[in-house]
C-alpha cells in the first residue's frame, strides 16, 4: 500500500494572517502542493494567475461548476470560489502532500468527500485587530472590508468541528502550532504503511 498523502485544510477569516503562515509552511516544506483555487474575484495587486488562483469571469466559473470540475465551490464575500477536483484524490493516493486555502462552507465540503484530511482554523487574536490587518493590507475596499468583518463572525461560530485552532497573535508562536498539526498528521498510520509490518516481521 502506498503512502498517503496529507490534504491539510486552513480556513481563516480575512485579514487573520491566513496567507503569511501558508507561505511559511510552503517555504520550509517546499514539497507541499498548493491546491490553487479558481475564483471570480479580481486579482490583487501581485498577485499571479495560475500561482495564487485561477481568475475568472463568473459564466466560465459557473460553467466548469456545471460540468463537476470542482471538489467543492463555494460564494464568499460576493465572489464565487472553488477547488479544481482533477488530481486532488490522484495526488493524495500518490502520497503528494496538499494545502488548501478555502472558507469554511468549502472545508465542510471537504470534510465529507477527502476522509483522513487535516483541518486548522487561524483566529485572530481579537475582531479589533482584524479590522486592523485588513487595513493595513490595503488591498480592500471599505465596502469589502465591512462584508469580510461581517462575516468574519459567523465563520468564526463554525470553528468549532475543526481539528485545530491556532490563534495568530504572535506570528511565530501561531506558525509552530501550524507547524505541530501538520507533524502530528504525518505520524498517522495511513502515512506509514508497513511500519508495524516491517517491526513483527523484524
Ligand atoms: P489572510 O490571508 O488571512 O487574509 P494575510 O496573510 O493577507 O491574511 O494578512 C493580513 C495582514 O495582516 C497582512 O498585512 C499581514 O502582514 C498581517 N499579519 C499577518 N499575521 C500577523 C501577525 N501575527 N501580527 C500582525 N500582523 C499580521
Ligand atoms: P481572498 O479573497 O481573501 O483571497 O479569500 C476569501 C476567502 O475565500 C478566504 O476565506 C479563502 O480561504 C476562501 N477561498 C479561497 N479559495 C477557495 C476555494 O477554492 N474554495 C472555497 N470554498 N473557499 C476559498
């Protein structure tokens, strides 16, 4: 039996600091494969098509949602996200481990189609401080800002089925708590096949 590969899902409301610690994962452990999403939002500035998403009108989005191209899809703050399915479980079985960055009405999708992934919820130390990183972000309107706070709260009321919370705070601290759900993952027994094997056999 091959070695499985790890799907670790975050969730995060906008502005907790989401994307710096997925950086920082994928930067120590660059053989992570980051599932890149599609969505209809516009880009950012700096960000890339093809590396940070897959950007899109909403008639071709709802197209390929039409003909079961995403594992799963979701409508966030205004704009329609979702996960290319095609090679997800293709990967896993190859014992390729993935990130995934999505909301979590998506993770709640993924949680009943990808058995064995891994998923941690990033809270942000206070909402006070995450209408602070929104704006220093600058990057959203007022008017996407006010949505992201709004809903920032009922996102934070799912946390709770999740298999970790980190609270990003201090950005170090919340990296190595990152850093012990994804080490615990790779103990797993589906990640180490033939090792009980392999010590009876000894
Ligand atoms: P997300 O991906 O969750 O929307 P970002 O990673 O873009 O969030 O972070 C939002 C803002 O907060 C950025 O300006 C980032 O530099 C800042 N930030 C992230 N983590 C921390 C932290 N621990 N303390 C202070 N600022 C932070
Ligand atoms: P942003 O616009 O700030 O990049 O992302 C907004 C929200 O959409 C974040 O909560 C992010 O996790 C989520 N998101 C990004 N990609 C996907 C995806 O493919 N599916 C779902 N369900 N959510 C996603």
């Amino acid at each position: 039996m091959p070695r499985q590969g790890i799907a670790l899902v975050l969730s995060a409301p906008s502005g907790t600091g989401k994307t710096t610690l997925l950086k920082r994962l994928l930067a120590e452990f660059p053989h992570f494969c980051y599932s890149v999403s599609c969505t209809t939002r516009a880009p950012r500035e700096g960000e890339i098509h093809g590396k940070d998403y897959i950007f899109m009108d909403r008639e071709s989005f709802e197209q390929r949602r039409a003909q079961g191209y995403f594992a799963e899809w979701a409508e966030v703050h205004g704009n329609l996200y979702g996960t290319p399915l095609e090679s997800v479980k293709t990967l896993l079985d190859q014992g390729q481990d993935i990130l995934f960055d999505i909301d979590v009405q998506g993770a709640a999708q993924l949680k009943l189609t990808l058995a064995g992934a891994v998923f941690v919820f990033v809270l942000p130390p206070d909402m006070q401080e995450l209408e602070r990183r929104l704006r220093a972000r600058g990057q959203d309107s007022e008017d996407s800002i006010a949505r992201r706070i709004a809903n920032a709260r009922a996102e934070i009321q799912q946390a709770h089925w999740y298999d970790a919370l980190v609270v990003n705070d201090s950005l170090d601290t919340a990296y190595d708590e990152l850093r012990a759900a994804y080490m615990a993952a790779t103990l797993a027994p589906a990640r180490n096949p033939g090792l009980t094997g392999s010590i009876l056999a000894s």
